[in-house]
C-alpha cells in the first residue's frame, strides 16, 4: 500500500514552530512505527537553512521519511476567472471574524484539486493530511490500514457544522448541479433563518449587493443552510476516487461558480458533501482519536483584530476536539 502524509505551509517563524511540534507528535504518537513519507509543502519560501533546522529536530532515521517540495508554480496563482476587484471588495466586507484573506482560499482551492495531483504524480494509492499546527494527543495504530480495511473513500475525525453566511450559494449549486442526488443532498444540510434587520448581518448584506447584486437585500429574513461536514485538517482519503470522471466534472464547475474565492466556501464542506454523493455515505467513515488544533489549544487572532477562543474553561478538560464530539 502506497500512502504518504501531506503537509502545506508557509515558513515563518510562528508556522515553522508549528510544524516542527506537529511533526514531533506525528512520529511520537504514530508514524515512527509505520514510516510513512511525510512531504511538506510550500511556495519555495522554505530555503536550505529552514529546511535543515525542521529536518534535525525529528529523531533517528524519522527524518528520512520527511521531504520538502515546492509547489507548482500556477498552484497559488488566482484562476482566470476570477475577478481580482470583485474578490477584494468581497474579502473586504469582513463577513465574519474568520473570513480570511485570498491566501486562505488559494489553500481551499489547492487541497481540493491540487492536492491529488501530487498524490497521482508520486503514485500514492492513499493520502492523510495534516495542518501544521495539528497535534495527534495519544499513540494511535496504522490508521491507513484501517483505512483500506474499511474499503473506505474518505475520513476523518471531528463532525461539525460550517458556517452558513461563509457557504451562501452551497446548497442550491449543488441542487442544480446534482439533480439526481437531491435526496441525499437534503440531508446534509441544515436550513437556518437569518433575521436580515439585525445590525449583526450588515455587512453579509454589504457582501451580497457585491457577489449577488440581484438578491434582495430588504426581505426580513433570509433562508441559509448550514453544511454538516468533517473539520478537515486532518483527513484520510483514497486519491482515486478523487481522479473519477463525475468528480473532477463538479471540482470543474466547482471552480467556475468562484463561489470558494467571493464567498469563503471551504475544502471542508465541499469535500465531505462531493464524498457522500459521489463515494456514497457508507464509504465515508469517522476516525477518532485525541487530536487539537491551534484554537483549542490558544486564543487566535480574528479579521476584526479581536482575539477569539475554543478552550475549554478549566484546566481539568482536555483541549483535544474529539472529547466534546
């Protein structure tokens, strides 16, 4: 079984500090058992020197296992046809305090195609991604055997909601796109009423007259929906069901709605709701173990400049996600 760990990051001060704990909870808690390639990607903003100090904090032969490789270089360059004042006056509209800049989309964008491009390129049958400041918390076993036993397509650990102001437009692309999945497409969202008076969605209303200027701004309440997705930070997933004809074809009109650039549709959703309807809901399958992310573990600085945190209130609680979940 050919399987590998992917990483995608941006070497700086904080996110290297990052990387090289994630790194070392990685081989600690799993991979020097099993040692699998672990590939870490960047913009060709990692030099030698960087390099050199994430490779020597990673004990023994683990860190043969470990390469950097620079990405494609119209990998994170923004699509043609997007427009590039549109996608700043959309960004600009701060809808939410994590509605992120163009950097965060061209991430979204580069894990839900690029990142299988890599995969076939190297021949991988099997990817597991990880985030740079995620933390496996407790040794876990072979999960990519566990995968493959399962005759899975697709998993992961924390089941959540997203956000129906950064998903506007989700539901209804794919109700159009999908007609004959309607069924299946109902069940994984969750309708919501949004009270259009209330000074909290001016500026969702500021970015609708910008991204949808035929939506009537002045109706009392707006119908949303909410998509039920995997926190996808960590995930597992089979790259051939991804290089199908019928999944490539919705990534294709994925790409051309530019919905993941003026609104803030994330990898998230996109890749659990494309896994059920395209995989089916029994290939996709829940993987838990102790795992935490940055913001369960600090306070985390927001668009509007506030700080913002998803600890827990006392220190008799884990940090770890999967507790509550």
């Amino acid at each position: 079984m050919s399987s590998a760990i992917f990483y995608l990051t941006q070497n700086n001060d904080i996110r290297r500090t990052y990387l090289k704990t994630s790194l070392y909870f990685l081989f600690k808690n799993f991979n020097h058992q099993h040692n699998y390639q672990v590939i870490i990607f960047h913009e060709g903003d990692y030099d030698d020197k960087s390099q050199h100090e994430v490779l020597e904090g990673i004990r023994g032969n683990s860190r043969n296992f470990v390469r950097f490789q620079k990405l494609d270089s119209n990998d994170f360059i923004l699509p043609d046809n997007i427009d590039k004042n549109k996608l700043e006056n959309c960004i600009n509209t701060h809808v939410t305090p994590y509605w992120r800049n163009d950097k965060y989309r061209l991430m979204c964008r580069w894990w839900l195609n690029n990142s299988i491009k890599y995969a076939k390129r190297y021949g991988y049958e099997y990817i597991m991604r990880f985030d740079d400041d995620s933390i496996i918390e407790e040794p876990i076993p072979d999960i990519f055997e566990w995968f493959k036993n399962k005759d899975a397509i697709y998993a992961s650990n924390l089941l959540h909601v997203d956000c129906e102001l950064c998903c506007f437009g989700m539901k209804e692309f794919f109700d159009k796109n999908t007609k004959n999945k309607n069924n299946i497409i109902d069940k994984l969202f969750h309708e919501s009423k949004v009270d259009l008076n209330n000074p909290v969605f001016n500026s969702f209303k500021n970015w609708l007259k910008i991204a949808h200027p035929d939506y009537n701004v002045n109706k009392n309440v707006a119908t949303l929906f909410k998509p039920f997705m995997f926190y996808n930070n960590f995930f597992i997933t089979k790259v051939s069901f991804w290089d199908s004809m019928e999944v490539k074809n919705i990534l294709k009109l994925i790409d051309e709605d530019g919905s993941i650039f003026y609104c803030r549709w994330g990898d998230a959703p996109l890749q659990s709701i494309i896994a059920q309807l395209y995989g089916g809901p029994d290939k996709v399958v829940r993987c838990q173990f102790k795992y935490s992310k940055r913001m369960q573990r600090e306070a985390f600085k927001g668009d509007d400049g506030n700080f913002y945190q998803y600890m827990p209130q006392s220190y008799d609680k884990s940090s770890c996600i999967t507790e509550y979940n």
